[in-house]
C-alpha cells in the first residue's frame, strides 16, 4: 500500500491534535489490521472519503479518515475509536 502525505495533513492529523499521539508509522498500520473494517463516508464535489476503524502496531483501535486516488492512500483525520465505535469493529470482525 502506498500513502500520500504532505504538510496539510502531516499537520493536521500530527501537529494540531498532539492529544490523540498519532504517528505515520502508526496510522499506517492500522491498515495492516486483518479484521480492518471500511466503510463509505462523506463524498463531496471532488472525493469520496472512506472511514477505517482497525489495530495499528500499538494495538490501539483507531479510526482513520481517508480518500483513495489513483490507489494511494491520504489520511484525512485519525483518533484513538470510542466505546461505540470499538462496539462496532468486534460485531463487524464477527460477521467476517
């Protein structure tokens, strides 16, 4: 898999949320999960963003905000999944 990262959203997913501990090598991971679940998201005038909710390499379950263009991966937003949304991942890994 290839990812797509620049100052916009090195910034936006790192630098302005320094709460939420993101890392590249983390959020990439995520991707990497075997019981990954995605799902269509928002789509506006110019893409379709997807949400992934997976384990990365510190096991934590993050989600991760994306849109795929041309097979490249771009990170949107990423963060540590709440209660519901971990409830989610396990009745979705469960269906696999």
């Amino acid at each position: 898999m290839r990812f797509e990262w620049d100052d916009n959203n090195l910034r936006h997913i790192i630098l302005d949320y320094p709460e939420r501990g993101n890392k590249v090598e983390e959020i990439e991971s995520v991707f990497d999960d075997p019981n990954l679940v995605i799902q269509a998201g928002r789509r506006n005038q110019w893409e379709q963003r997807f949400e992934a909710v997976g384990r990365g390499n510190s096991q934590i379950l993050k989600v991760v905000i994306f849109t795929v263009n041309h097979g490249v991966i771009r990170p949107i937003s990423c963060w540590s999944a709440n209660k519901q949304t971990i409830r989610y991942y396990y009745e979705n890994i469960q269906d696999k």
